[in-house]
C-alpha cells in the first residue's frame, strides 16, 4: 500500500493541534519529551539509559525486534520471522507447523534475505535538503530532492555494512540522515508452533483476553560469526505489575495523524474501501484454496495470515474514519489551523493556498488511482502485479537494468546508489515457489485486473489477448525461471543486453508492459506526489508558525519510543484486566483450528506454573511496525515483546484515544517459563540470561 | 437484503422533491402521467392500451416477464429462470451449458417452485389501514398494521388461484389492496446456452456495449393445461428505430429515492459496506470452491452468478452515494422541506420531529445490527443462515408450526393466512441439493458468524460449541433430511409435534435457536421498523401538504410503468451508439470463457443476417426486479426484453440522472431470428406470431 504512504505525506502536529496527550506519540530518540517524563513519572532517563535502548533496538523484516544477549541473539515475533520459517520448510518438514529449535550453533539455519538494522546516527540534513529544492515545484521539486537525497545517501553509505536513509519527520519540516549498522546475514534459532504463537488465530487477532507465545529468536551473523551486540537488553529482575511505567522501542511503519481532511476523505471514501473489498475476495479464495491439499494449505497458508492481518487492521482503521466523532475533531483541528492562518495576512500569503492544492491532488488521485494501482502499481496489493513474485523480480531487473544506465539522481529512488545493495539482497535470496500456487493467484489478479478496468481498456487487451486469466497466468508462470536465484542474477549482472535477450514470458511480459507503466509513474510523481509533497510542507510550516514544535512527528519506519503504563480498559461497562496467565490457553483450547494448543504443550501442562503471566496490554501508543518491539521498564530491562494492538488501536494511524486504545504483549516470564518447561531450550535460557558465558 | 427494504420505508416526492423529470419514474398502473406523455410525446394511450399492458405484463421468480402467446406462452430472462434450469440439471445432462428446448408441449418441465402472478385488481385500502392504526406507536402501531393488512389479504384471497397483498405506497401515504391471478403450475419452454445468455459474463455485467440473447420462455399452466392468456404483446410490426418512445412494464424491486438523510447516511456509512465486504469474501470463495471439480462448478456457478451480480449492482449504488454532488442534492432536498416545515407552525407540530426520530432509530439500528443480522438476519445475505435452503427450510418448519398455531393477525408477517399458500408452495418445491456444497457454504457463513460476532459471544458459543465451523456444518447437513420433499411435508403437516420429536440435526439448531432469534425479531420491529415507518408516514404527508402529490411512489415489487425513448450516451467524451448487432458477438468472442459462444452459433454463424439489431439501450427508469420487462413500443407491440441497466442505473435506487441513466434490452428481432436460424425453434416462432392457430 504505497499509495497510502505518499499520499500520507502531510503536516505538522498532534490530532488535535495541540501538545501531545499524556502517554501519547512516538518519539525518535533524539527528541524525547524528558519534561513531560520528568513531571508525569518522576522519571529522568540518562542519555545512557536512551543510547543503550537505541542500541539494543533493531529493525527486522519489515517489523522490530532487540538485541537480548551478547552474541546478537534477537528477540522478535514468531509472524515477522513467519516469511522465514515458511521458506525454510518443505512439503515434507513443516516448521510453521511442528516450530524450530537449533540446539546447537550449527544448526540455525540462514533466513533468505532477512536483514537486521540498528539505529548508529542521526544527523539533521535539513539545510542541504532545503537548498536543493528552494523555489521549485513539481517535477523539479521532485528531481531535485530525489537527487541530493540520493548524494546525500551516497556520501554516508560508504560501505555494504552500513544502510542510510534520508528521512522527512513533520513531513518535510525537517529532514535527516539515518545511519544504520546492516546485519545481512541473519538465522533462525528458534521458533514454537504456529498453534501456540498463533493461538486464537484470526478470530482473536486484535482482541483481548490472549494467549499467544508470538516468539521467535534470530540471530545477527558478521563475517560468519555470532555478531558481538554489547549492547542488549537484559530480562527484568523485578516483575512487572498493574500500573507500572513501560517503554516500546520500535519502527512504527506509518501514522496519518497530520493529514489534511481532504486526504482523509479520500482515504475513507475511495481507498479504503478499495482496498478491502480486494482483500475480502482475494482472502475467500485463498481460504479454499488451501482446502485443495494439504501441500496447497501450507503454501498458501503464510499469505493468508497476511491478508486476514492486514483486512482486520485496515478494517478497524475506516470503522474509525466512519465515526462521526472522531472525523469531525480532525475537521475542527483544521478548520481552527487555517483560520489561525487566514487571519493572519503573512501566514496567509505563505500558506492559504496550500489545503486547497492538497485537495486538488486529491481530485487528481481519483481519476489517475485506477491506473496507477492496476498497470504501475507501486506496491498496491490489490493489482495482479503484487500477487506473484515472479512479476516482481522480473520487473526489478528489467527496470533495474534500464535506471542503472542512469546517473544516480536521475532514477526512482527504489534504484539508487544507497538503495541497490539492499535491493539485489533481496533480489537474489532463495525463495521457493509453488507453481500451482503462483498461477493461481496471478489468475486471481488478472481476473481482477479485467473487472477494474474493462475489458475494453488497451492494457487488459494487451495483457490478456484472447487467453483468459489462467490460461494466461498459466503460459507466464510455467514460462518463467526467475525462480531460479542464479537466473535473476545472471539477469541482474547482464543488465539491458541479458533483459532484452531473455527468453523468459514474465521478463517479457515486464518488459511489454514497462513504458506504459513508467509514463503513470511520472504522472504520479510530478501531478501528485510532488504536489502533496510541496504543500504538506507548506502546512507543516505553517503548523510551525502558528503553534510551535511541541510533538512527535508521523510514524516513518525509523526507531521511536512510547511510553506509557500496564493497565486494562473497559469493554462495553466491563473491566478487561492487563494480565492473562498460561492457564486461560488452556481453558480456551477446543482441540479445533484456531484454538489447538501444540502437543507440547498439552504434554507438559502439568509441570507448568499455570500462574505464570502470559500476555498484557499497556497504553503505549504504537502502530503495525512495532511488532517485535521490545518492552522495557525503567530499568531499561526487557519485560515484553510487543506483538499486537486491540481493536481500538486500530484507529491510531489517525490520532491516539488512551481511554481504550491498548498494546498487547508476551510477558517475558512466560517467555522464560515455556522456553524452559515445554521446549527445554537451555542453550537460548543460558544465553538470556547471561550465564552462557559464565 | 430484507433491512434494506425496511430501512427503507420513508417520504414522499421524487429525489429533488420536486415534480418527476421528464421520463423520470415507475408510475403504477393507476397512476400514469398521462398530461406529461401528452405534453412530451403526444401520445394519449388508451384505458384499453393500459388494461391490455397491464394484463399481458407478470410477476416471475423476483423479476418481470410478459405472456406472448394466448396458450400461457411467458417472456423472461435467462438469468431469472436460471434457478429453474438449474435445478432440472443433473451431473449427467447440464441444461444451463447445453441449453432447453422442448419440442412438443409434453417435454415442458415443472420449474419446481415457480409461479406466475397477473396483476388483476387494484383497490384503495387507506381508510381502513389509517383507522386500524390511528393514534397508535410502536408495538401496539405494528400489531395494529400487521392485524389490518392480515385480516384485509384474508378477505380478498378467496381461493389459491388469487394472491393478495397490502401494499404501502409513498411509503404509507396511501395503501392499496394487490389482487393477483396466481399460476402456481410454471413449466420450462426453451433456453439458450449459458453462453449466449450470459456472453460476456460478469466483466461485461452492467456495462454496453453488449451481446446477450438473455431470453427464456416458460408456460403458465392452468388445471394441468397451457393457461388460456387471451392478453398477450404481439411481436412488433414496425422497426425499433433511434428516438422510438419506449414503455417498460414490469416489478422494479424497491427503491429508496425518498429516504432521509439519515437512512442514507447508514446505507453509505455501514450497511452497504458490510454487505460489500461480505459478498467480496463470498465471492473469492466460490470461485475458487468451483475450481474443485467440474461437477463441484455446476452446482455452485448459480450461487456465483447471484453473487456477482448483487456485488456489481450494491457497489454502484454505493458508488453513487459516495459523490458528494449527488449526496449534496439530496441533503439539499431534505433541508428544504424541513425548512418549509420549520417555518410553518402548525406543520411543525404536526411533522417537525419525524426526521430526528427517524436519525435516532438509525442509531438504535447501529446498535441491534450486528445482532441481528446475524442470528435473526431477517433475509441478511451476510449470515449463515442464508447460505444453505437446509436452514431456511427447518426455520420455517419450525417457526411455522408455532404461528400456525396463533390467531392470523398477531403472527409474523410472513406466516399469515394470506401467505400461507404461496410459503408452503415454495417450502415444498423440489430442490436437489449437493451436500459437499452446502457444507462448505455453511462453514463459509459459520466461520464469519464467529468473526463478526467474535468467539465469545454467547450465541457463537451456542451454535459452535467445541466445534470447528466445518465440523458443525458438516454435522449440520450430513444430519438433516429436510432436502427430502416428503419429510419437510411431514413436518410441515405435523406440525408442532412433528418438529418437537424430530431427530433431524438442522431442525434441532433451529429450535434451539428460535428463542434468541425471535426475541430480535420482536425487537427489530418494535424498536425500528415500526418508529420508521410512523415517522415515514408523517414525513410523507408533509411533502403532500407542502408540494402535492405530482410523482410516483417509490418502488415496492408492484407492476410499474416506466416511459423513454431509445437512445445512446456520452461516456468520456465518447457518444455509444444505441443499437449492437450479432456480427458484433462473433467479433468479441475470444473463445474463452466469459467470452465463448456456443457452438450452436459457430456452426450457423453463415446463415445468420449478421446486421440483425441485438441489444438497445434506453432512458426509460428501472431497476432490479425489472429484470425480464417487455419494451413496447405506442402499438403496445413487443419490441425488446429489459435484462440489465447500465453502470449508471445502478444509483437510481437514490435517483436518477438520464443523461447517463440506461436500460439495456434483447432486441425481439434477435430473438426471432435466433430462434429460427439457430435453433430451429418453429414451435416457439410459430406460437409467437401467431400463425401456430391458424
């Protein structure tokens, strides 16, 4: 859903134009609230206590995750690590199922193109930023900003070890340089069953009361050795209890809190909408495909958890646009920004303008967004191009080989220099395929692709011809051996000769297919994005101007920190406690998918401390992103791995309600307890402890 | 989607509260704007004209259809006799692939369950609805309503041959006695190949240009002979041409054209997205459920059909809500009659709070919805319930033998005396079932019952119990043998008993759930339907004492007239001819599913005049139930067959915009010369000109 990135590209404060609530935002670690810390907790973090926790925090996977012993063992959750354990699985060892443990070093296996990133600098670039793109508009603004991100990234990335991302906080109010350690070598030690990190399923999936051991541990590999992490976090000496101060330390992927209400219209009345009525069908199908075969459930099974994930969450997000309470505050805190700014004649000349072109592109969205989502579609996953990753390597090498022509600052910022290493990592890791499975979804999105732009439309009849979806999605699948990792990367290194030379229906098909989607592409970056980019910025300043830096910027994937308390909420008039113990999975198993505890445990129920504190809720304000990050007390010791909101979080990506929005997490002692009793994991319990070196 | 037409139940003019535009409106037969067809069209039909319309024009299986023979001889479409074609299918001989055709009179088949009603009378009942109900509210205002309409219907249904209905038209401004003559004997006569019924399939669904021979006859029988039909249309004499004046007759379904603000408010905010996302699961389901076998395809493609035909038909309704313009205008019409209302004191008393009672019942519909859609689900697509006839059929047999038992005034609606025929007609009307099938779709609904309403909610607890859905399903229906037309009229005719000793698994869930369900039905009426309705009469007679009554009630399931004349439309930019030609079937043919024709036309693909007209389009007003309408031309001659509207149609549930607005109709000059060249269908072509008596 790159759509809903750019198009969240907007201004300045919290949901209400005013200072941050208590316990609410997600601050980077360079801007901590220390005097709101300081007056609310009686607490005063040292610059140590922050740069030990920023340390010990790393990005994985698309979610967050800790460093929790010496020798780079992290701690993350079992549904981020999911796409690796599948991987690593066959038709005849099931890992998601029967889970992983390697007992020895030896065995842990590599997670094909898994990375692990930890946060070493942040420098402000605002200045460069800004001189660059002073006075332009447009496209030009757009080159422009792509090209001295692109030197800026370049100059900082100076080996393959380190990753740097230029990063607009306030959107566009200020920029700066993220430099991160990269860890490109990363294995899987351990993983539980899916039936014990995914108790309760999709059912309970954003609910309260949970039972869920979402766990898994990697470890960060440097020049074939455990990486050496001096800086992790330590489990908690003390226990954790109702009420105590906790902190989340994460990449929280995006938040919409600043959006003008021209954005948010679109986002509830078009985009939204869209998009769930594409994940309910495509979620249909894949339910009964996995009721083909056994083989067909297990292959389909990870992208199901995915689209049950994000249908549930996107879900929640427009029930909260369609209340009419809480769209009326955004429409209030705008409507007092920009009277602020029309009373004012000044501000008014720098800014009036800005919301008004902000809602154009809007108008602009609506009628390129077909287009734009079916033919190019960066990153929809509605469009039958997200379905197969075959299209999508084939469209990164025949794209790839064409912007590597380029200089560095003229090409899509996903092809420069800063970006290419990561982006041939993922490229070239293994990842089997599933034929069956494969044509099965591309006919699914073809089908798709035909009913949302017509049958009459040029790309359908140039896509389709005379063969129906599966036919077609058939002929490229089996026409295709970009499964073969050394084929993409005899393609990668042969560049525009191998593309143009290749035999291969899917490269060819990218290829076909290529100029027109560039051309929307260019529309999209010059009509829209640049526009919404240019006057988000506008507001942001203007928001500057007329209240002051007082708040956390939008959520961008980079490292922030919530803090906040352990406590339950109420649920129609009925307290939900913060605690659930391990015997409540016990009483909630029914033997049946999704409530089936693994034979492991049922083995060694008796033997377990049924008491132990198993999930908790706390306010922290976190958002998707912050899966795996880790809870910590004042101690700045590990107490909890995050794994989920409930259904109230859900509205957070457009403004925080502490009364009933929770974080939900494993409790480390259940952790501990199980790692112990159910798996007999002493070498990972050693090393969590510390004594493995003893 | 019952909510719907009770949610429906609202006001009084057309969507401007202004007169009708010009071609605007399905007028009852009473009512016809004769001065405006002079005024526009100069034309001054008849009472016979309208009598003899009025006569040849029938109700069929939720559509529309005309007698076009004087031996019973019925119009429809394919698609509203594909339940028919369906159920006489086998594993072995797959009527709806390979087509119908009965050669001789003796080898017509009983569409199990089908009837033909023939509007005959039509008399006001206001007086007495109005008395029954005077000064009454909620509760006491719906038994009143209900115990009126009952006692009414009793009266004038005398014997099984007539079916009677209270219809509530300006929704409760006037009510009206329906008698209908009832043909309770339907065989089938002749269908075409799927594939020429349904070319194009659901890409081309609602769109034009299109190329569908979507036609079925059928024969209304009599005391075990052809029904005599002495009113039937005669094929058209004169070229349909550009420009014509067109008439439809036929049953649009409902519209909500009246509504206030708030009702349209919770259709665009709730109703019509969960119904959306609901049928987008359901969908990706069956089409993938139908990838299991070839036998696994033909039972469910019927299913499928249904499916995507109310997808693509809710959505452009939503769609068309969702433009503020179009939103604009209706806000816009409300707030002048209020304001009209507002200004004038004794209208204030009178009617002023109707519309914030009516907001409030939405808010209390918020509230029930969930609920009651899914364990009552008064007709909700959404719920189990709905997706197995296994159900269906132990509800009633089980809700019947306890209204059967009450006086005829205080039982449900459904189950008065009036409808008791038509109910227990249907009940027992054979219908193979596939049990493989209905267990899926009932896991299919199980599982999004436990979704929607959550797992511990103590409903889905009584229903699931330790069960997984498909176990419960599975249990469910291998347990009934209410698919057995015997077994159900022993229950039917046992009676309370009969139903308290039954064994059968589907009527046990019934039972047990009959308690709960009723108690929302109470509810639902109490507290909802009836508050609407009160408050609906009162707005309706505000717009009759501030505008008049000058337009035409909203839509009820009742024959309506609409008027027109035969015509394209600009769409971007580009003008779409009116007319389409069957040279232009075998040009879009790709062979390929949607897109195949039968053989049957490749093979006379020579003989055929390739320049024969096939499909028009039209501005006269439909919508759904219209399905099957004769055209007709000033002669009253039959001139087409109404099968679909155009994308744009789909809004005219809330209004209607003829620049755009089109009916899409089989041409009757296709119809005779397919039937002639390709099939050899001279008994039929015979019969319909007439020349089978000379």
């Amino acid at each position: 859903m790159k759509l809903r990135t750019i198009a969240a590209a907007v201004s300045l404060l919290g949901l209400l134009g005013a200072p941050a609530l208590a316990d609410e935002g997600m601050w980077p670690f360079n801007r901590l609230p220390k005097a709101e810390l300081q007056r609310k907790y009686a607490f005063d973090p040292t610059n140590e206590w922050v740069r030990h926790l920023q340390r010990s925090s790393v990005r994985v996977s698309g979610c967050s995750g800790s460093f929790v012993s010496s020798s780079g063992l992290t701690l993350t959750n079992h549904h981020c690590a999911e796409d690796c354990i599948s991987r690593l699985s066959t038709a005849a060892v099931d890992y998601v199922k029967r889970g992983f443990h390697a007992k020895t070093s030896a065995e842990e296996r590599v997670c094909p193109g898994y990375e692990v990133h930890q946060l070493a600098e942040v420098n402000d670039v605002t200045a460069r930023v800004e001189k660059a793109t002073h006075g332009l508009d447009g496209e030009a603004f757009h080159q422009a900003f792509r090209g001295e991100s692109a030197r800026i990234e370049k100059e900082c990335a100076t080996s393959d070890e380190l990753l740097c991302e230029v990063v607009s906080l306030y959107h566009g109010g200020v920029y700066e340089l993220y430099q991160y350690r990269r860890y490109r070598d990363v294995r899987l030690v351990f993983a539980p069953e899916v039936d014990a990190a995914f108790f309760g399923g999709d059912p309970d999936n954003f609910n309260f009361p949970r039972y869920n051991l979402d766990v898994t541990f990697l470890r960060a590999y440097d020049g074939g050795k455990p990486a050496v992490t001096p800086d992790h976090l330590s489990m908690a000496k003390t226990p954790l209890a109702p009420n105590d101060l906790t902190f989340t330390s994460g990449n929280p992927g995006s938040t919409e809190r600043l959006l003008t209400v021209a954005e948010l219209e679109y986002l509830r009345d078009h985009q939204l909408i869209d998009v769930l009525l594409g994940l309910a069908r495509y979620r249909g199908f894949l339910v009964e495909y996995g009721k083909r075969s056994p083989e067909a459930e297990r292959v389909s099974k990870s992208e199901l958890f995915g689209v049950e994930n994000a249908f549930k969450a996107l879900r929640g997000e427009h029930q909260a646009l369609l209340r009419p309470d809480f769209f009326a505050r955004l429409e209030a805190n705008e409507r007092s920004l920009r009277a602020r700014v029309d009373d004012n004649p000044e501000l008014k000349k720098k800014y009036g303008a800005a919301w008004a072109a902000i809602e154009n592109a809007q108008r602009v969205l609506l009628a390129l967004e077909p287009d734009i989502s079916w033919i190019e579609s960066p990153g929809s996953s509605r469009s039958p191009w997200a379905k197969t990753p075959l299209f999508g390597w084939a469209k990164q090498l025949v794209r790839g080989a064409e912007e590597r022509t380029k200089p560095n600052e003229q090409r899509f910022e996903e092809y420069s220099d800063a970006r290419l290493p990561g982006l041939s990592q993922r490229l070239l890791a293994p990842r089997p395929l599933n034929r069956p499975f494969e044509i099965a979804k591309l006919a699914f999105g073809l089908d798709q692709l035909r009913e949302e732009l017509g049958t009459d439309h040029p790309f359908v009849k140039q896509v389709l011809g005379k063969a129906s979806p599966e036919e077609r999605a058939r002929e490229l699948v089996m026409g295709s051996r970009l499964d073969d990792v050394a084929e993409r990367k005899r393609l990668w290194d042969g560049g525009k000769a191998a593309v143009a030379a290749s035999t291969d229906r899917m490269i060819q098909l990218a290829l076909a297919i290529d100029e027109t989607g560039r051309k929307l592409r260019g529309r999209y970056e010059n009509e829209l994005a640049s526009v919404v980019r240019k006057n988000s910025e506008l507001v942001a300043r203007a928001r500057f101007e007329v209240y002051g830096m007082t708040s956390y910027p939008d959520a961008t994937f980079t490292p922030r920190v919530s803090f906040g308390t352990v406590r339950g909420w109420r649920e129609r008039g009925k307290l939900l406690p913060a605690f659930t113990q391990l015997g409540g999975a016990f009483e909630r198993a029914t033997g049946r998918f999704p409530y089936t505890l693994p034979k492991s445990w049922l083995d060694k129920q008796k033997q377990l401390d049924l008491s132990t504190p198993f999930n908790f809720v706390t306010d922290n304000d976190i958002v998707g992103g912050n899966s795996g990050s880790p809870v910590v007390n004042r101690q700045g010791e590990l107490v909890g791995l995050v794994f989920d909101g409930n259904i109230h979080s859900l509205g957070g990506s457009y403004g925080f309600d502490i009364s009933v929005n929770r974080t939900v997490a494993v409790d480390v002692r259940a952790i501990a307890h199980t790692l112990d009793v159910i798996y007999g994991a002493s070498r990972i319990t050693d090393e969590l402890s510390g004594t493995d070196k003893q």
